[in-house]
C-alpha cells in the first residue's frame, strides 16, 4: 500500500506556548477535555473545521501553525 504521508496536529506544542490550560481552551472553545486530548495526542482520524476554527480563534493562531504535512518516507 502507498504512504501518502500524515498530517500532524501540533495542538500541545502552541498550548504550551500560549500558556493556557487543557481547561480553559476547553471551557473558551466549548469543546470537550477529552476531544482536546485526543488532538493534543494526535489520535484524530478525521479533521472538524468548525473545531479547527474554534482552536485557531481561542488561541489566536493560524491554520497552519496548528496541523502540518509531514511527507512520506521513501
């Protein structure tokens, strides 16, 4: 099977950053702890803009500083 590469949610890095707490992107952003876990531990299969946009308005970041393409290896 071809590797076509992943996209890596780089959501614990700009937390720590930011330094904001798991709670309180989770309470500004109206998301679920469990859910910011899981994009903080990469373990998303499937990508939700309208959750993309809240994370990106919250911690006043762009798109691109949030997920990154990460090629395969030949």
């Amino acid at each position: 099977m071809e590797s076509y590469g992943t996209i890596r949610i780089k959501l614990d890095e700009i937390i720590k950053k930011a330094g904001i707490s798991k709670n309180k992107l989770s309470h500004r952003a109206e998301m679920q702890r469990s859910q910011i876990n899981h994009y903080c531990n990469n373990e998303i299969t499937r990508l939700d803009i309208d959750v993309l946009a809240r994370i990106c308005t919250v911690l006043e970041c762009d798109i691109s500083d949030l997920l990154e393409f990460v090629p395969p290896e030949n």
